[in-house]
C-alpha cells in the first residue's frame, strides 16, 4: 500500500514536470520601447530618452494633462546631464579637450554632478567650484565620483570671488601650465541650449505626438527653458505657448512682467540651482520667444514636494516641485482640455536630510506649509 502510494505520487509529480508552461505574450509597449533604446554606447549613451509622467491628480484636478519628464532618471540622476554631455562634446570638438585633459565649471550642484559622470567615462579630470550653500551630500557625491571640489562663499555674479569667476580663473591658470584644460561655462556655453534643442525638445515633441499646449520650468543657466522652448516654438509654428517658472531671489519673473528691466536681486530660496540675476547668453537668444511668467513661492514649492510623493508616489525634490507648482498653474490659467509639460529635474534623495527634516522646516518657516495629513512623511527630527 505505501510502496503505490508513492509510485502514484512519483508518477503524478513527472506529470506534472513534464505539463507544458503557459507561455505569455510580451508586453508590446515594452518590445517597442526596447527595441528603439537598444544597447546604450557607454554611459554617455543612455543620456536622455525619458519617460513623460502624467501627474494623475493634478490633471484631474484641472481638466488638463499635466506631464512631467523624468530627468531624474537620468544615469547621474538629474536634467543636468544632458548640458554636461553636450558641453564636453562642444570642448572635444572644437579641440579645447584632449585625452587626459581637465574640466573646470562653477556648478550648484547637478551640473558638477553631470560632468564628474561624463568626465569619468571619457577620461577627463574634474575640478568643480560651487556656492558653500549647496547641500553635503551634493558635495559628498562629487568627491565619491572623482571630482576636486572647492566650496567658496555664495557672492552675487558681480563679484569677482563668485564660483563662477574663481572657475575661470583656475581654468585660465591650468591651460597656461598644461595646454589641455577647459572651463565648460555652463551659464553663457550655448552648447547647454543646444542640447535641449537637439535632445528634450524633440522627445517631448514627439511623446506627446505634437500635441503639447504649453511649456513650463524653471531656471539656472537657462539651457533647459531656452532650448526647449525654442524647439516647440518652431515645430509648432508658434502654437506652443512657454512660462518661466521663478522662485524667490530671482529677477527674470520681474523682468518678463516690466518688459525688460533688471531689478536688484535680493532674498534666497529653498530651491537649488535656479534662480538667477541677469539674463545668460543661454537665454538671451529666446526670452522674446517666452509667453509669461509666474512667480512660485517656497511655500507652494515644499507643499508639491509632498504632494508629489503622497498622491503621485513621486520623490522629487524642492526645484522639480516648484516647475509642478508652475505646470499647475499654467494648466488652470490656460483651462480644460490642453496638455502641459514640465521638467521634473531631479528626486529628493540629495536634499532628504533638508525637505523631511521637522528642524529643518520650523527654521524656514514652513512647517505650517504643509497640511497636516501629509506631515506624517516628516519623518527626520
């Protein structure tokens, strides 16, 4: 009796080894995507091509499709790398950058954290000066990935100690004594603008198959916003209407309103690596091209910070929840039925220790910006 019951298990077990397995059809959308990504050349090579994310409360919220792009999947991990890539590639081909050579830039942060990326994977040394305001673990990373790092006091542009100007100079200095060394010039290097020209622009272009309304972000160098704009405009014949986004301390939403002239810059944000005093040459070919502006407070920005994570499960930190804010915004002025796209320029996990810091918040003045049900997400003292 036992010596059956155990042939009859043995046998149903061959059975059921030998039972052919359902064989299911692979996803179509995940063939295609594949199939046109194929094998990156590099790292360089999986710069760009991001998703656009459709903000799902927010478009409901305003009858539009609210998009964002996901530059924070980007290999570094933000929109920047796509100006580092482009900078580098302009210094290779004008000769300004040989094998072994040395990159200098004035970064806040994501740029630098780009070109230590780039810089890594074709060769380069990479010296990096930045504003001592910028989170550590921006800094952190940028020594982890190889980079020299000098943080300097954050002075205004006009003042020769400003991070810019000390980058040029080391630059100017190194050239002198090597003959292979380039300050890239993020803020008036075009070949940032080009970039989203050549890049962004297009994708969004096409991922919304040319039936994109409106452009909004935010901006630093003005590479992103120029660049795009400029492609919009011309692909769609004019028809694409673009906002800047501008955070507090930052003139440009002054300058757009009165028609032209500068103010003084005053005040800071909580926002990192927008924001800026004067126009660049990033975006001086384009700011006649751009349809308005809107001024974002840092209230407005933290609250999309955990918005963005508790209704979208999104973690972005607080210059990508201020180009939310902006697309918003740009959505309810321009009514139901239109599609607005936005940069979704980089996650939260650099500056953590910052947006989800109750200490941190209390000391800005904005705990009291973020409604009570989403406060449970402060999670650090």
């Amino acid at each position: 009796m036992f010596r059956h019951s155990v042939r009859r298990f043995a046998t149903t077990a061959a059975r059921r080894a030998v039972s052919p397995t359902v064989v299911h059809e692979p996803n179509a959308y995940t063939l295609a995507v594949s199939k046109a990504q194929g094998v990156a050349k590099g790292l360089t090579g999986a710069i760009g091509n991001t998703p656009l994310i459709r903000l799902n409360k927010l478009s409901s919220e305003t009858g539009c499709n609210v998009l964002g792009k996901a530059e924070f999947m980007n290999p570094g991990g933000s929109v920047k790398d796509r100006a580092a890539l482009y900078v580098v590639k302009d210094a290779e081909e004008r000769g300004l950058l040989k094998p072994g050579g040395t990159v200098i830039e004035g970064t806040a942060g994501n740029t630098g954290i780009g070109l230590a990326h780039v810089c890594r994977s074709r060769g380069y040394k990479l010296v990096i000066y930045m504003p001592n305001t910028q989170s550590q673990g921006k800094i952190d990373l940028l020594r982890l990935l190889g980079a020299e790092v000098y943080p300097v006091p954050a002075v205004a542009f006009d003042n020769p100690q400003n991070y810019n100007h000390q980058a040029k100079r080391h630059a100017e200095k190194l050239q002198q004594e090597t003959g292979n060394a380039v300050w890239t010039n993020q803020f008036d290097n075009t070949a940032n603008r080009r970039a989203h020209i050549e890049t962004t622009g297009p994708e969004i272009w096409a991922q919304t198959e040319g039936k994109v309304d409106a452009f909004t972000c935010a901006t630093g160098t003005a590479g992103t916003l120029a660049g795009i704009t400029r492609y919009l405009k011309e692909a769609s014949d004019g028809r694409v209407k673009s906002f800047l986004a501008d955070p507090p301390g930052s003139v440009l939403h002054s300058y757009i309103q009165s028609g032209g002239k500068l103010a003084e810059r005053s005040g800071g944000s909580i926002t990192e690596g927008i924001g800026q005093g004067r126009i660049t040459d990033n975006l001086a070919p384009d700011v006649g091209l751009l349809d308005g502006s809107l001024h974002i407070s840092d209230e407005k920005s933290i609250e999309m910070v955990y918005r963005c994570l508790d209704e979208e499960g999104i973690y972005l930190g607080a210059s990508s929840a201020l180009n939310v804010v902006a697309a918003k915004e740009v959505a309810e002025l321009m009514g139901p039925g239109h599609t607005v796209v936005t940069i979704l320029c980089d996650g939260a996990y650099r500056y953590a220790d910052r947006l989800f810091s109750r200490k941190w918040l209390e000391s800005k003045n904005l705990l009291s910006a973020i409604p009570e049900h989403l406060q449970k997400y402060i999670v650090l003292a």
